[in-house]
C-alpha cells in the first residue's frame, strides 16, 4: 500500500500541511522519463526514492530482468569476466550516503549573477535548472573489487562505464520538449522555449559534432576515483532493491562527481591504457569559456561547495508571504564535492558581513548537512546570503562561468520582506 492509499495528499492530522510532490514527465506509454524533486521541501537527509529526480540522456531503455542480464570487464585485464547479478551481489557490500547533483542545476544564476535581469528560481519545478539535486543512500560492491577480481594491469589510466541505454544525443530533449508543449500556457511555453535555446539543457549547443548513429551512454572514469572505496556498483537504493528508473539492475555511483558520472543501467566496464573520449564526456559535459576549441576543453568532474537558502525563499518568485519582524531562523542545506562541510556562514545585508551558522549533525563526507541562523529581522527588505566552506578549503563560488554552465555553485541572494 502506497502512503498516498495511507492518508492522500494531505498528511495526517495536518490539514494545513500538503505533501511533497515531484513533477514527472512521461512517455507515451506511460514511463517515467524525467521527474523533478521537491528537494528543497523534504525534510531529513535522504531523498525518498519516489521523490527522486531523473535524467536520462538517451532514450529511457526497457526493463531487463535481472536474471537476463550481465556486466562484462574486458580490455587491460588479466582476466576478462563476466558476472551475473547473483554474482555481483556475493561480493562483500558496502554502503554510501551521498547527494546527486546535475550538473546543469542553478545554470541560469551563472547568468543572473553576471549580467543581471529577473531572479530565476531555485524551486519553481517547471523550470528547466530546478529540482535536480537529490540525496540517497546506495549499497553495492566497490568497484575496485571487480577490478582487482578481473586484475588490471599496472599501467591502466581509465575505467569506461556503459549503460544499455542508446540513442542520438539530442533526441530525448526533443522528446520532452513535445510533452512539455502539452501542460504549459502560451506565456510558460515562451519562457520554456527561451530558456532551451541556451547552451547546456540537454541539447546538443557546444557540440564539435553529433554521432549519425546511435551511441549508448558512456563515462571514463580516472582510475584515482575509480579505486575509491566509495565509488560503487549499486544494486539498492534507500534500502530497497534499485528500480528501473534509477538504473536497474545495476548503476555505478561516483560520490562528489556531478550526476552524469553515475552511469545507470551498467552493462559493461572496459579498462583502458590511456583516456577514451565518450561523446558525453568530451562534446557535453565540460568547461570552457568558448565552444570552438575543444583541445581547452577540462573534464567536468568534482561538484562545487554549495548552501542553498530553503527557508525563507526569495520574495521576487517564491515566498507567499513576509516574514514578521523578531525572531526568525534562516534555514538550508550545504554539501561539496570534495567532502565534508566545515562550516557555513549568513549575511543578511547583501555581504556586508557575515555570521556562522549552526551545522546539524552528522557531517559525512558524501552528504549535505542541515544548517540553521537564529535571526532577529528588523523590518524591511533584507538581501539574506549563504556560503559554505568545505574540508578540502574551497568555499562556495568556486565554479567559473562557463560556457555550458555547467556545475554552479555561486552564492545566490534571497530578497527577504520583513514586516512588523
């Protein structure tokens, strides 16, 4: 029995309280293709798998059973093999806590911030850089343990991961634009259509070229992060058995990395002397300031550090009402790419100074941390401001504008109305 067959839309015993609800976009014949969480309502740490978002590249493939299906490790081994799902799942496990993070979230306040103009939203879910962060935790078995099972050689540079999912990069954006064209009025299809015609939204904008065939979803991973212990083959997700459209059976997890590393629907490793160039780690996921020259291209990989002001939202798209003026807790979640977060700080007079913020516990390494600000809000419009600082040094604003717009992780400011 569902929770929504348990006590509907509304939770129980609170009548003024309306579920969570994630935005998701369907196929023709009725799948999942795409959905966006409502991240920033949730409460806790872990995204309810139901609450998840989910991007997929190419087309969404068909479901295998597990028992039809295989993961093959070939190339610079010693011992090519092949397991099955049974297989895979003897192996000791392990398991990770972590946040998913597109790496094209917030893209448009690359823009906001450098040029000005309107505010874009960071929880309106029908835009198209929203509800595209969610947190999980995965079970499976390290991928250094297949690899050290199959014997790499001494001189391997990179693991390639590829999912049974196929198709002409491109295509599956198209696709949801024509569903999209279906729920949206006349002024949000303007907009939608505005906001698709800039680089980095699933299109193929900054390509140096596009396959005439169709290519299956592929990453070469480093061999630094692929020995990681934490970098996984997952087979559950939040305690369950992985689903379909998370990347079932069986879906390589790459904590700190930006979402489009985690291949799902993993059938294949193959281990390389050298770094291959997949279509979607070369002509689509990178940095650079300008499309034209793909030998300055850098790998997209580790996420930036980031605190998101969830509660109070801006006043100029997404807070219903004013603040009273007294006692008011500023509220968020941080999380970085390169491990824990060390502390968090508030301004409330657009930067002018800044204050530390109280961290929940715990502090993992792979996960976002709850924060909160005890603040006493005179009355008046107040520019309230979030930065987090990680283990690792960096703090929030690391990430330069790029053409693609890739991996944001600016410090945003909340226009905050405060009456009394």
């Amino acid at each position: 029995m569902s929770r929504h067959e348990i006590e509907g839309d509304w939770i129980m015993g609170w009548p003024d309280r309306r579920r969570a609800v994630a935005i998701e976009r369907k196929n023709e014949q009725g799948g999942v293709i795409n959905q966006r969480s409502p991240w920033a309502d949730l409460q806790g740490l872990i995204t309810p798998t139901d609450l998840r978002y989910v991007v997929a590249q190419l087309e969404m493939p068909d479901p295998v059973h597990p028992d039809d299906w295989s993961l093959t490790i070939e190339g610079n081994v010693a011992n090519e093999m092949t397991f099955t799902y049974d297989q895979i799942r003897q192996f000791p496990a392990r398991t990770v806590r972590m946040v998913h993070e597109c790496s094209g979230t917030d893209a448009d306040f690359f823009d906001f911030l450098r040029d000005g103009g309107e505010r874009p939203s960071q929880f309106d879910l029908e835009q198209l850089h929203t509800g595209q962060t969610s947190a999980g935790e995965w079970t499976g078995v390290p991928l250094r343990t297949i690899l050290e099972a199959a014997e790499i050689d001494h001189s391997t540079v990179s693991i390639l991961g590829q999912g049974f999912d196929h198709g002409i990069p491109g295509e599956g954006s198209r696709r949801t634009y024509e569903l999209m064209k279906e729920r949206l009025t006349p002024e949000q299809l303007t907009e939608y259509e505005k906001m698709r015609s800039q680089p980095g939204v699933g299109t193929t904008h900054g390509a140096s070229y596009i396959p005439s065939e169709e290519i299956n979803y592929e990453k070469a991973l480093p061999i630094e992060k692929a020995m990681d212990e934490d970098t996984i083959l997952a087979w559950a997700l939040n305690g369950e058995y992985l689903r379909h459209v998370h990347g079932a059976p069986l879906r390589l997890i790459v904590p700190g990395w930006s979402g489009n590393w985690s291949v799902k629907w993993l059938q294949r490793l193959a281990v390389f002397d050298h770094m291959p160039q997949p279509w979607y780690q070369t002509e689509y996921f990178y940095y650079a300031d300008t499309p034209e020259n793909p030998e300055d291209r850098e790998m997209l990989t580790t996420m930036g550090v980031r605190a998101i002001i969830t509660d109070p939202q801006d006043r100029t798209r997404d807070q219903e009402l004013p603040l009273e003026a007294g006692q008011n807790t500023i509220r968020g979640l941080a999380w970085s790419g390169m491990g824990r977060i060390e502390k968090v700080e508030i301004s409330v007079d657009n930067g002018e100074s800044w204050k530390e913020a109280f961290i929940e516990d715990p502090r993992e390494r792979w996960l976002w941390v709850r924060w909160s600000y005890d603040w006493d809000a005179a009355p008046g419009t107040h520019i309230v401001m979030a930065r987090a600082f990680d283990e690792a040094g960096r703090t929030s604003g690391a990430v330069p504008w790029n053409f693609l717009r890739k991996n944001f992780d600016g410090v945003v400011p909340v226009e905050v109305l405060v009456e009394g």
